[in-house]
C-alpha cells in the first residue's frame, strides 16, 4: 500500500455542502444583524439631535436651524453642500453625525414652537420594515417618537 496525501473527492464534496449549509443559515441572520444595527444607530443619532436641541433653545430660545429652518443631510440638491450642512450641525448642537452612514437627516424648526427630525433609509431599520424615524420636541420640553414605512 502507498500513502496517499491529500483529500478525496467525497470528502471535499462533504466539506463544501457543510459550508454551504453554514453560509444558507448565517446570510439571514447577519441581514437581520445589520438591520438592528442600522435602527439603532439612528435611534441614537434621533436622541443625540434631540438632546443637542433642548440644549440649544435654553441657550437661544429658538431651535436649530432658527426660525423656520430645514437643514437636509446629504442634501439632494447640492450634494456639495452636504459637508456644511454637517459642519453647521456639529457646531451649533455640539453633536457629531456620521457622514455616509446609508441614513439620512432631515432637520426642521418651526421655528421656538417645536422641531422636527426624520431619520430614514432605502431599506428597513426597524422590525415590520419600518424604515423612517421621527422625532419631535416642543417648546415645553415633551418629546415625541414615531416610526413609518415611506
């Protein structure tokens, strides 16, 4: 008898249906990973916005953007002006926002009664593929929380 190195032709073939079987049970499961992370990054970013704006109209008695401001991030107009958007943001809510995060911020003060921010994707950030957040918060301080389909 001579020894043989190497493997046979079943075993490799037992191996790849192995992995495959593997791959078909994890590609689920890591979608749905990456949807929670996705909506929970953007309940967080909704909080950290809100938190920055109670503490902007104490300091200006008007929310962020004042008056009756929208502030769009990425900005579908002029995908320059992306980057002073979000430089305008940081500066006056003392927050940082991820650029390129596949979420999108859209800001808007009526504005010393109440602001508003929608957080949304192109795919579902939520369970029951909800893909848009929004937050408000009033002058008297009460905040509210929805989640939508688009």
């Amino acid at each position: 008898m001579t020894k043989r190195t190497g493997f046979t032709l079943i075993e490799l073939m037992i191996t790849v249906a192995i992995v495959g079987i593997l791959l078909a049970t994890a590609i689920p499961t890591y979608h749905t990973l990456q949807q929670r992370a996705y909506g929970q990054e953007a309940t967080l970013m909704a909080k950290k916005i809100i938190d920055g704006q109670i503490i902007y109209f104490l300091e200006n008695n008007d929310f962020f953007p004042p008056g009756n401001g929208l502030l769009l991030v990425p900005d579908p107009v002029d995908p320059n002006n992306t980057q002073t958007n979000i430089d305008n943001i940081q500066e006056a809510l003392k927050i940082y926002i991820p650029a390129d995060h596949n979420l999108n911020y859209q800001l808007d003060s009526t504005g010393d009664e109440s602001f508003n921010i929608t957080i949304d994707a192109d795919f579902p950030l939520f369970k029951g593929g909800d893909n848009m957040l929004i937050g408000q918060v009033y002058k008297d301080g009460k905040i509210e929380y929805f989640t939508f389909k688009k």
